[in-house]
C-alpha cells in the first residue's frame, strides 16, 4: 500500500498496464515529454520510451481516429483528451465509430480503447474547462462510461478499463486530483488521511458495472458520482439524516442491484450530478428508480445538479451542487 | 456601420459551380499529359519535394494508340492484365444485376462503382495480400481481388439470414475480415485517418503491413482528411492515402471541396510525396499503388495519391444526376473508360479479342445470376428469412450487459 492522491494512481495503473501489456500504447496532447498538464502520465516516456508514450497534435478527432485504428490492429490504446469540454472534435469518431465497430462489422472487428479525460468543475476553469459531458456517452450504445472518485477506484477502474475489450470513455474529476472536495473552495484537504487514498502499488481491477457503497443509512439513498461523491458525504452530514451513499463508479452499465436494494430499503432517492439537468444522466437514473422502485418510494425522487446553463467562470460555487442544496434536498424526502 | 457602395460587378464571396449544368453540352479540355512526361523517383528515398511535378502533373501508362510506355510502365504479364480485366468486368455486371435488383424491390439500396472499377481493383492488385484495406462504399471492387464469395457479398447487400454483419448495416457497407477488408461506414471521411492508425500499429508490431485508404473529393473536405495527413506526416507510417476525385459528391461538384488547383497537392505542404494518376489507366494506377507500397515497405512512410476519375452513375440508387449534370457528361470525359482501355491494350498486344471479352461477360453475367439465385435461398428482401431480433442486441459489447438483455426479453424474441 501506499497513499496516493489519483494523479498518482492512475499513474500506477498506467506504468503497471504498459509492464504487463506490451500492445498497450498511450498518447494525447502534452502527454509524453511533459507528462500531461494534470502529470498523469508523468514519467511513463522516459520509462517505457517515446513509440509507446507520445505526444499528438493537437487534434481531437485525429487522436480518436488514430486509437479507433490501432485498436482494430491489435493495439490497446489508453488516449487522453485534456479536459472533456475538448471531446467534441471527436464525437464523431466515438460515437459513430469507436461505439460502433464491433456491432456494424458482425463482430469481425472491435477496438479496445479507452479514452481518458479530465472532466468537471471547481477549478475556475470557465465553461470550456468545467463541463462534466457523461451523458453525451451514456447515450450512445456500445460505450462504457466510467467516472472515478477516489484514488482507490481510480486505479482499479482504470485498469479495468483498459483491460476491458469494449470502448470506454473514463472521466477524472479533476477538483478531485489531488484531493477530495467536500463543497468548501476555502478548505479543500490533501488525500494524505484519507482511507480511499490507501492504493495497492501492485496490479488490481474494480470490475466495470459495480457501485461503491460509500455510507450506509436506512432513510434516504443518495446516488452520484466523481466529485459529487465528496460533496453528498458533507450534504448528508449536513442533512443529519441517515442515508445511503452509492457512487456509481460506472454509468453505463450501472449497477441496478445496488441502486434498486437501497432504494426499496430507505424508500427516498436523491440524485446529484454536476452536469445540466435536462437529459442529465440524473433522469435516467430517476426514470429507472421510478420503474423498478415506484411501490416503495415514500417521496419524490429529488435531483440535485447543475443548471441548465453554460459553466460560470467566477460564479462557479453558485452552480456547481453544494452541500447545502444536496442537504436540503435530502431533508425535504424525509417530509413526504 | 459604413457600407460599400454596392458594386453589381463584383459578388461579395466566390460561390463555386460546376462547368456544366444539364443542358449544357459537356467539353472538357484535352489532357495534357502522356506517359513520357514524369520520371519515376526511388520510392525508398522520395521526399515531397520530389513529387512536385507529380502531383501537378497526371501519371498515365496507356496513351492513345492503347500501349503502354513511360517511366511508370508496370511491365505487367498479360495473365495479370487478364485477371484484372475479369475482376473490373466481374465489378461492372455485378453492380448492373444489383441495380436491377434494387429497382425492382429486392434490394432496399445500392451503390455502382461505374467507371470506377480499376481503382480498388488495380490498386488491390498491387499490394500484398496482408495488407489491409480500408476502403469507402466506391471500392467494394478490393473484395474480387481478395477473393470474396459472390453470395456471401449478396447475402450482405439483402441483410438476409446469412448477411455476415446481420443485418445492421445497408448494402455496399461491407465487412469481410478473411480479406483483411475493414468495416465500410457511412459518415464520409472517417476511415482516413482512422488507417493512419491502423498502420501505426502494423509498424509499432514490426509486421510487414501496409494500410491503404480511400476518400472522395467531397470528403476531403472533411477534417478527417486533415487529420489523416497531419498525423501521416508527423507518425510516417505505412499508409497509402488515396483522394479519389471523381469529380461529383452526389451533387456538390469538386471545386467546392478545394479553392486549390487539384487534390494531389495538398500533400505535399505537409511533406508527404503526393502523386497524381490516371485513374482510369489500370496500369498507371497499379504503378503508382505499387510504388506507394514500396515506399511504406521500405519504412520511408506514407504516400498521397489523387485518382483522377469520374463517376459514371449516380451517387446510389436514391439519386438522379440528370438533375444536376449533363445526361452524357460521362462520355466526355477525357480519361475514358478503365474495362475499356484495358480491354484495348490488351488487344492491341494481341492478347484479347472482342470474342473473348463476349464471352467472358456472358460466363460472367451467368455467375452473377446464379449468385443472386443462391442468396435468395438464404432469404429475400420481401420475405426473409432475416438475421433473428436478437441480433439487434448482440455485438453491441463483448458481453451483454443487464440492460440489453433487460430489452431483449422485452423484444421477446
């Protein structure tokens, strides 16, 4: 074991994948020489050499492409697309082809890549450095969609991801890089003391589709993911009721059972994204409970994410769910 | 705000048309070019700037009185010429039966390579059999030369139970992994660049792979093509990117994919060689492919090849060029047609005569029906059998998730 914030574990899960793997390749803008603008990938040229660790142009959609093709060669790309609000030029080359490959060709072709990409706020990054686009993936079949919170799941997941034979498009939450965030810009703590910084050095995988129970309590389920996790622990303590936590890990497949035993257990839901709300991956999640869960449900299932605006730069804190929209959100299913 | 007085000479921005509309008597110029004009540089050592004329220029073999000469001569046996004249005919009679197919309701969808049939055929021709091709829908003609079954292509074109991609993709897109053919897809563009990669990885593997890909005039517009040469040129790896400029994107004629002179050039400020060829001169076209080829073999990395050529037909079966082109521009066109070129110099060598070619589009055209009779055993487009529902769900992972599954159940089928 050694503590490790999640540039740090996701830097392990890298360098073990590129030992143990020698068709795994990793590429991206900055991400070579420099090490990445986060230093995720710090150290990995000089030590497995530039023709598997490079740097790319800048260009989005080439970098999806390129990966698409390696892929279906024999290769298992990990890319990284520096912030998710850049993901865009490649849209198409993940959503119509990446996505799509195994499917369109009668499974005689597939490409295992794995795109990673820094996403969300609370780094007054503006609304081209904050965006937290999921549900622009979840929406599209083929893909896996994974968003980690910790330095914990961040390794295992990661390396789940690249070892995993479909795509998968894996969110960092960048707030939460070097330390989780509870919802207070003025005290943002290290990983140092934190239990879920406690990383194996050694290979481990978290399987994709399986929740994190991070809190237990029978009166309300909480549901989030990447740095929201953090920011529903201090809304739920804030709230001084007793609920579940679950952070998903993984969207698409998400994990029902989890999801499905808690609700019917606390009989209230409350969702938290950062993302707008309107087609959020939020409501897919209140539809599903609805579906699965409408007989034990005692309230209505509450949303609580970001608003259906562009990301502010200096106003971030007012947009970004905070502990006490969360908090609220929670007491009100507990009047129902 | 000021305002310019206005001008009624001047237009505000160029908007680009094409040089004949329906109506129009279609008169191109004469090309310039014979097969004596350009040197054939060593493949192994050309840079760019090497190419300059080449990619200004028009690599050609076939000159008038229909024998071949010049630096870019592929010196090829007649055998080979042969096989490449069978495989275009093959190419022309297939599309016509299914056509036919598609316009009495047994086929949803097609698409002709008419008057393009040397491109992926000539240029199949010249590559190793490990080599992998990425092509568009207008070189389904590689799949011949790599020795695809005629029922199995039918069976795809109809999506019947035999379909090899089960019915998810309309006819033409097709997939065939035996022949190292990859997945067809519709978004225009997205292939270019995506070969880059695939060759990247033949080279970080150390195998003796070469990747060649296609992309319409229209489609070079797209930003995959940029990125398909900024990543060739930066990575060097071993691709042959080919612009096929047939001249017409559905109905968006090609001056509207480039301000520039023509499509081989562009290559060449990013520093990749960039050759310009006949793309109707079978010869010319297997030469220049085979250079290309050599050139990626030896590690000297990619190639840029603009294919002068023209669409014959029309875009698919969904379209109507009379609409927007003269009905016999294709008879103008300077570079004539590939089957009958090659059929003339293969004559003119004396190794083919007009019986031949009779009969060879006779046993040709029985082969093609009798295919067609076969697939249908396997299914029709009015009746099936179709590849069974639960293929909708299959191949969407690796494995099925919960909640494809959930949905399959729900489907009930």
């Amino acid at each position: 074991m050694a503590n490790m914030n999640i540039i740090g574990a996701l830097n392990s899960a890298l360098d073990i994948m590129l030992d143990q793997d020698e068709n795994v390749v990793i590429f991206g803008e900055d991400i070579g020489y420099f090490g990445g603008v986060f230093r995720v990938t710090d150290g990995l040229q000089e030590k497995h050499g530039p023709h598997r660790v490079f740097d790319s142009p800048l260009a989005e959609g080439g970098i999806a492409a390129i990966a698409f093709g390696m892929g279906l060669n024999g290769l298992r790309p990990v890319v990284e697309i520096q912030f998710s609000d850049y993901i865009f030029p490649a849209y198409d080359q993940i959503v119509n082809e990446i996505a799509k490959l195994r499917h369109r060709s009668g499974g005689e072709f597939w490409t295992p890549v794995t795109i990673r990409t820094p996403a969300g706020g609370g780094i007054r990054g503006g609304h081209h450095h904050s965006q937290s686009p999921e549900s622009q993936f979840t929406h599209t079949p083929g893909l896996k969609v994974v968003y980690c919170s910790t330095p914990f799941n961040a390794k295992g997941l990661l390396t789940s991801a690249i070892e995993c034979n479909d795509p998968v498009i894996f969110f960092e939450p960048k707030r939460c890089y070097r330390g989780p965030f509870y919802g207070d810009p003025h005290d943002v703590p290290t990983w140092a003391d934190h239990p879920d910084a406690d990383v194996p050095e050694e290979h481990y995988t978290i399987p994709l589709g399986e929740a994190r129970m991070v809190q237990e309590g029978e009166a309300c389920t909480v549901i989030a993911w990447g740095a929201m996790v953090h920011v529903c622990e201090q809304g739920i303590s804030d709230s001084g009721v007793a609920c579940d936590l679950i952070d998903l890990q993984t969207l698409v497949p998400w994990d029902r059972d989890a999801v499905v035993d808690s609700v019917n257990k606390t009989g209230r839901c409350v969702i938290v994204h950062e993302a707008p709300k309107t087609s959020g991956f939020g409501a897919e999640m209140a539809a599903s409970v609805q579906e699965r869960c409408f007989y034990s449900l005692e309230a209505p299932i509450e949303r609580v994410t970001g608003w259906d605006t562009p990301f502010p730069h200096s106003t971030e804190w007012d947009y970004m769910p905070g502990p006490s929209r969360i908090a609220e959100a929670i007491q009100r299913t507990q009047e129902a | 705000m000021t305002k310019r007085e206005p001008d009624p000479t001047s237009e505000p921005y160029t908007v680009p048309t094409a040089p004949f509309r329906p109506g129009d008597q279609p008169e191109f110029d004469s090309w310039p070019w014979t097969p004596a004009d350009l040197d054939r540089p060593d493949p192994a050592t050309c840079v760019s700037e090497d190419t300059r004329e080449h990619a200004h220029g028009l690599v050609r073999v076939l000159s008038e009185d229909n024998l071949a000469s010049g630096a870019w001569d592929p010196g090829l046996d007649a055998d080979t010429l042969r096989r490449g004249l069978e495989l275009m005919v093959l190419l022309r009679i297939f599309d016509d039966r299914m056509m036919k197919m598609q316009r009495t309701g047994k086929l949803s969808f097609y698409m002709r390579s008419f008057g393009e049939e040397a491109v992926a055929i000539a240029q199949t021709m010249a590559l190793e059999e490990q080599d992998w091709i990425f092509p568009t829908y207008r070189q389904p003609g590689a799949q011949f030369v790599r020795g695809r079954d005629l029922v199995s292509m039918i069976n795809h074109c109809i999506g019947n139970i035999e379909d090899n991609v089960k019915g998810r993709q309309m006819p033409v897109h097709y997939t065939y992994r035996d022949g190292r053919y990859i997945s067809v897809s519709s978004p225009v563009g997205t292939q270019f660049p995506q070969a880059v990669g695939v060759a990247m990885a033949s080279a970080y593997r150390g195998l003796d792979e070469v990747t060649i890909t296609w992309i319409g005039d229209g489609a070079s517009a797209e930003g995959d093509y940029h990125y398909a040469l900024t990543f060739a040129s930066v990575f060097n790896p071993p691709v042959i990117l080919n612009v096929v400029n047939n001249q017409w994107a559905i109905s968006t004629h090609r001056n509207f994919a480039t301000g520039g002179s023509n499509f081989a050039s562009r290559g060449l400020p990013y520093g990749v060689p960039s050759i310009r060829v006949d793309g109707n001169d079978f010869l010319a076209l297997y030469s220049v492919t085979k250079w290309a080829r050599e050139r990626a073999g030896a590690g000297a990395g990619p190639t840029h090849i603009e294919v002068l050529t023209y669409r014959a037909a029309g875009h698919s079966s969904s379209d109507d060029p009379t609409r927007y082109r003269p009905a016999d521009e294709y008879g103008a066109w300077p570079g004539g047609d590939p089957i009958e070129r090659l059929k003339a110099h293969l004559c003119a060598l004396g190794e083919w005569s007009d019986e031949q070619q009779e009969e060879l589009e006779s046993r040709i055209d029985e082969k093609v029906v009798a295919a067609y009779k076969e697939a249908v055993t396997h299914g029709d487009l009015a009746s099936g059998p179709y590849p069974p529902a639960s293929t909708i769900f299959t191949e969407v992972y690796e494995e099925m998730p919960w909640h494809l599954q959930e949905q399959r159940e729900e489907l009930g089928k």
